[in-house]
C-alpha cells in the first residue's frame, strides 16, 4: 500500500480533495465511493469550497455510498442520506447520488438492487475511504468471515458508540444493524484510498498496514489491492 502522511487532517482533506478534482478534469463522469462518519467532514468541506470557486465539476460524476442504518428513512436526520446531503450533496451540484436504504420493505432486495447499479455505473473508480477504530470499513465488522458484497450486518458496541453523535450522544440510540457494501464490492473498486486521522485511529493503522491480511481486521484486506492508498495526519501515523 501507498502510504501518505500529512502535518493536520485539514492539510489531508486539502490534498485529498485537489486529487479527486484532477481526476475529474481526466474523466468527467468518474464513479466516486464515499464514506460517512466525522474523518471525511474536512474532505466535504474543502470538496465544497473547490466548488464555490468554480475549480471542481461534479455534474458528471456518480457517487455511491458505503452504508445505511437498517430502519433509518432517507428523510430522518439521523440518516446517512441526511449527513450526506448537509455536508456535501446540497453544496455541489451532483446529479446522481446513491445511498442505500436502510426503510427498504425487502432489505436483501435492495442489497442486490445496490450491486446492479454499481455494476451499471461501470464499476466504482475511486473508493474512499475511513477506518472504525476496530478494523472495519464500511460497516464490514470485525468477524471469522466477511461478506463479498452488499449486506445486512450487525454492528458491534464500539461501531455504535462511534455513531453516537448522529444520535444524541447516545450509543443505545443507535440501529444495531447496517447496510454495507461488502469486501469484494470495496475491493474491485480501481482505486481505494483510506484516510484516517487522530490518535486514537493509530493502533488500528499499525495492524492494518503491518499485521496480516484477517477477517479480524477488515481493512488489512486493502493490502491485496492493486492500487491502494492510505492517507493519515501525522498523530495516525506514529507507529508506522
């Protein structure tokens, strides 16, 4: 794996987002993964100020999202379809948007439903990516076996405490279960690139990037990727 190390997350999301923009003055109608959580708010927001200064178009482009609360509707605001669009959808103009829906009456249904369209958009391009503290991407929790592709799964207590703050602070809030793309579906992505910054996320970097590749911690899967990055700060870094 490429590994970057920036001085402060800001710096990250900086870079991050002048990358994703020249990869769109390449390929207009590029096919962008993207995750949710507090790590890539900062990306989002330099991503939206790239935009008000007319130096990124994302008309063309389509993006699928990792994740979904099961029993969560589109319009709550605790969804991932509301984080997405208060922090970037509403601020750019992208026409084709996808996030799975976690009200869906038949939720095996709309995993396959969720695969079809990302085989019809031709695949995704570039996947970013965050990192749980426990290993997991997406929400590909930490188990003896992981699922190929998108997938109902049940969320650990850490993965939920994470999520706290979509619900008042409060972990017991929070669904007990998810819809994720699965490994495979992140894998084939052409591109990956796992941004993680804090503290707290570089015990987890260290086992990711030097451990081996297990099922225990879902993100060391990236090292069997062709072309995968990881972007941390400097405090995500130190133990590498």
């Amino acid at each position: 794996m490429i590994v970057r190390v920036f001085a402060t997350p800001d710096q990250l999301a900086r870079a991050l987002a002048r990358d994703i923009a020249r990869c769109l003055a390449k390929h207009p109608r590029l096919v962008l993964g993207l995750p949710t959580g507090r790590t890539p708010i900062p990306l989002y927001n330099e991503l939206s100020r790239l935009y008000d200064s007319g130096r990124i178009d994302l008309s063309r482009a389509t993006t699928f999202n990792l994740d979904e609360f099961v029993g969560v509707s589109s319009n709550d605001p605790r969804s991932y379809h509301t984080f997405m669009r208060e922090h970037l959808f509403a601020r750019v103009k992208l026409r084709r948007t996808n996030v799975l829906d976690g009200a869906a009456a038949d939720l095996d249904r709309e995993c396959e439903r969720y695969e079809r369209a990302i085989a019809r958009a031709g695949g995704i391009d570039v996947q970013i990516l965050g990192l749980g503290a426990n290993g997991h991407i997406g929400f590909n929790e930490p188990a003896s076996a992981l699922h190929a592709r998108t997938h109902r799964t049940r969320l650990r207590p850490a993965t939920r405490r994470a999520n706290a703050f979509l619900f008042g602070g409060r972990a017991s809030a929070v669904p007990r279960e998810a819809l994720s793309m699965g490994m495979a579906t992140i894998l084939h992505a052409r591109r990956a690139v796992l941004i993680a910054t804090g503290a707290a996320k570089a015990p987890c970097v260290e086992r990711m990037i030097k451990g081996p590749v297990t099922p225990m911690v879902p993100a060391s899967f990236l090292q069997l990727h062709r072309h995968a990055e990881v972007w941390l700060d400097r405090v995500a870094a130190v133990r590498l």
